[in-house]
C-alpha cells in the first residue's frame, strides 16, 4: 500500500473509533432511561441558525402570503424535519427486523423514537456476529412524500449516523438501505457523516458543514428547502421594502397633518 493510502486509511480507522468511543460516552448514562431531554438531544444534532443575510421564510410570509401558504403545503418544507410524533411516518412499533445479517429493534419511547441496533460504525462486515448494540434516538427526518429516512446522533460534535432500515410511506413497510439506495453489491456501508456533507447541500436551507478536528458543528438557516433555498437571501429585499413603507408613512403623514 502506498504512504498515501495507508495515510487516509489510518486516519478514517482513528475518526471511526472516536466516533464509536465518544458516542458510548455520551450515550453511557442514558442508556437505561427512557429518554434523554430535549436540551442534550440539541447539542448533538445540527442546528437552525441564521447568517450571512438569511432571515428565514417568516419574513417572507408579510410580502407574499399566498406563496408562503402554498410552500406550507408542499413536500420542499418538510423535506428536512427534526423528529417528532407530528414528523415521524414509519411504525416504531413493529416487531424486530434483520437485515443483511444486522438487529434493528425500533421503539417509541413517549414522544422520542429510538432505535437498538448493532453499530453501523462499530463492524463494516454484514456478518460479523461482535457488531456493537447501540441503543440511539432519531433526531432529524429526511423526506415525507413517499420515503422517510431517520438521522441519530452518534455523540461526536453534531454528526448524524443514518439508521440503516427506511419507511417506505405507500406500502406501510420497512427496507434495508441497501435496497434503497445505490450501493456496492454485497457491502455493508456507513452513513455516518452523510447528512453533515452531503444532505445538507440540497435538504435544507443554507446548510454549512462547519467541519471541526474531529466532527462537525452544522448549522442551517432552516430545515427544509425554504424560500431562501431558491432566491438567496433576503435580508436586503426586507430592508428595502421596510424602507420603502417607511418612506411611503412619512408622505402620507405630512400630506395629512
């Protein structure tokens, strides 16, 4: 193998296992509760900060009312959704499943969903009997139209893991991602870090990875793909048009008094 190579390679092997250890950690003493609260759920998740002269789709609703009422309705503002028992499609309820020689045991836990499940991260190898068991609780939601995907902290700065079994909405049913999304044949792959590199480009508003040493510290403008995902920001057309009413007050108020 060449330096190079064995260079990339020990260094994924190093973000794997601090991935695994940190989320042991944090996770450890939650493990036997029946929730974690809501507070440290958020400090492991990406979250809704505006920046950069975004100003979210609130501001958007003054001005264009009907379109904002239309974008409410549609499958771009729920594309991206923390979970929650209004957002969560798929059934926590069903009976454990095993796929690719993997545990998934999914569980409603008050209004939180969990998963147990053997470790994406701890063992690549689908048939490895010393995969970890995990227990973890969804964070955000991909899609609602006709497939939902559940993201969970791993317990590293704000990187996601994706569980590893989707909903599929029209059939009522659960599949393995390996039979969703396009994959090597006869390979078990990670997804942890996807959603931090990836998703956020598209499934959200003005998302930014913000890399760290040993994760990422994520931060959206909004969940979703929102008004701003299409027309940039709008910070300065708010200004504007507040300037304009401004001007158009004071004329009216000396022409009246």
């Amino acid at each position: 193998m060449k330096p190079r190579g064995r260079a990339s390679l020990l260094l994924l092997l190093f973000l794997m296992a601090s991935i695994a250890i940190a989320g042991a950690i944090f996770w450890r003493s939650e493990t036997k509760l029946e929730t974690v609260p809501e507070t440290k759920l958020a400090e492991h998740r990406p979250l809704e900060v505006l920046a950069d002269g975004y100003v979210s789709s609130n501001e958007c609703q003054s001005c264009h009312e009907k379109n904002y009422d239309s974008w409410q309705s549609s499958y771009h503002r729920t594309m991206t959704q923390l979970a929650s028992p209004e957002t969560v499609h798929g059934d926590f309820s069903v009976p454990p499943m095993t796929f690719d020689g993997r545990y998934y045991e999914l569980q409603k836990r008050g209004d939180q969903f969990w998963a147990v499940m053997d470790d994406p991260d701890s063992r690549l190898d689908r048939n490895d009997p010393q995969a970890t068991r995990i227990e973890r609780p969804m964070a955000l939601v991909t899609g609602s139209h006709h497939l939902q995907m559940y993201w969970y902290p791993v317990g590293q700065s704000r990187l996601l893991g994706l569980l590893p079994v989707h909903y599929f909405k029209d059939d009522d049913i659960w599949l393995p991602a390996s039979a969703t999304m396009l994959r090597p044949p006869g390979e078990f792959t990670s997804d942890t870090g996807r959603w931090n590199v990836r998703c956020i480009q598209c499934h959200t508003t003005h998302g930014r990875t913000r890399p760290e040493a040993a994760g990422a510290d994520s931060q959206v403008a909004e969940f979703g793909i929102s008004c701003e995902a299409c027309h940039g920001p709008s910070e300065s057309r708010s200004e504007e048009h507040t300037s304009e009413l401004q001007s158009l007050a004071y004329l009216v108020c000396r022409l009246l008094l």
